[in-house]
C-alpha cells in the first residue's frame, strides 16, 4: 500500500510538468529559407535569401503564449545570382558580412489566433538589435513521411527598416523598407 501511495504521489508530481512542457522542433536548414525584396531606384524589386545556422521552435499548444523561438541566420549565405551584387551586399558598405557574419531573432512575445501567430523578437543585425514583429502561419503540424517524427512547417513575413540596424547605404533610392518571407520545416528533437 506504502509503495502504491508512493507511486500515485511521484507520478501526480511528474504529470503536471510533463503536460505543461513544450515540444522542442529543430529548424531544418535544407528547408528553411529567408527571402528579402528591396526597391531599386524605383525600377525593379530584386530578391536574394539567406539561409540558417541553426534554429529551434519551442511550441507549446497549450499555452501558445509559452512558445519560443531563436534562430541564427547565416549572413554570409546571402544569395541573389548575381555574385557581384552578393559581394557589394557583403561588404562594409552594407552588412559588413566579415564583421557581423550572423544575425539572430530570439522571440519575447507569441500571440495567437487559430493556425497564425503575431511573434515579436528581438532581431540583431549589423550588431544593432531592435524589435521585429514577424506575422505567422501554420502550415502543417504532422508526422513526416520520410522520417517519422513530427514535424511542423510555417510561413512568415515581416518588414524591416535597414536603416535602424545601421545600414544606411543608398536611402532613399534603394528602399529602407526590406520585406522578409520565410518559408520553414522543423522536426521534433
């Protein structure tokens, strides 16, 4: 009976923390990809992307607002297709890549509604951080086929002012509003 009570009491003591606990997902970087669009001269809107060093999703579906997320973006993998833009995009004159190789979001705030969240993050670039609110969607929260373990798959964007992160060069004729897309899969540690 002792061992019964025993029992009963550490496993009353151990539910509760294990129903509460998030689930923590590893951002896939094969899969994970930042897109940005910038205004040129008022004549055309290139593109390029980055992609990530590392990434982790706590979610916790319970209590959404207990969510997190931290992911490190390799600023060196910046790709237009143009390699020459790709080094003047590098260089001192605009994110100083040698000096600042990665930037990093670390959320403060989720909210949620339905299969979408508000994210706000402190966002560092250029070695200035500041405030970003990302706007999220859910895409699938599911077993992947290929690996069996649950994964989950979002859509987010956000607009960034490059200047408040000390890139400055060419504003106002190459836009200082940069609009970010993200497309990203992560699987359950």
């Amino acid at each position: 009976m002792k061992r019964l009570l025993l029992a009963t009491a550490a496993l009353a003591f151990l539910l509760p923390v294990s129903a509460q606990a998030a689930d923590t997902f590893k951002l896939d970087p094969m899969h994970t990809n930042i897109l940005f669009h910038a205004n040129h001269f008022g004549f055309s809107n290139p593109s390029g992307h980055f992609g990530i060093v590392q990434g982790a999703l706590q979610l916790d579906e319970k209590e959404p607002s207990k969510s997190s997320l931290d992911v490190v973006v390799d600023v060196n993998s910046l790709l237009t297709g143009v390699p020459k833009l790709d080094e003047h995009l590098k260089s001192d004159a605009f994110l100083d890549a040698g000096k600042f190789p990665t930037a990093e979001f670390k959320s403060t705030k989720v909210e949620t509604k339905g299969d979408t969240a508000t994210v706000t993050g402190d966002f560092t670039l250029h070695g200035v951080t500041k405030p970003v609110t990302l706007q999220v969607k859910l895409n699938k929260k599911g077993e992947h086929p290929m690996t069996h373990k649950t994964a989950v798959g979002f859509t987010a964007s956000t607009v960034l002012k490059r200047s408040d992160f000390g890139v400055t060069a060419y504003v106002p004729n190459v836009s200082d509003d940069i609009k970010i897309d993200i497309e990203s899969e992560g699987q359950k540690d």
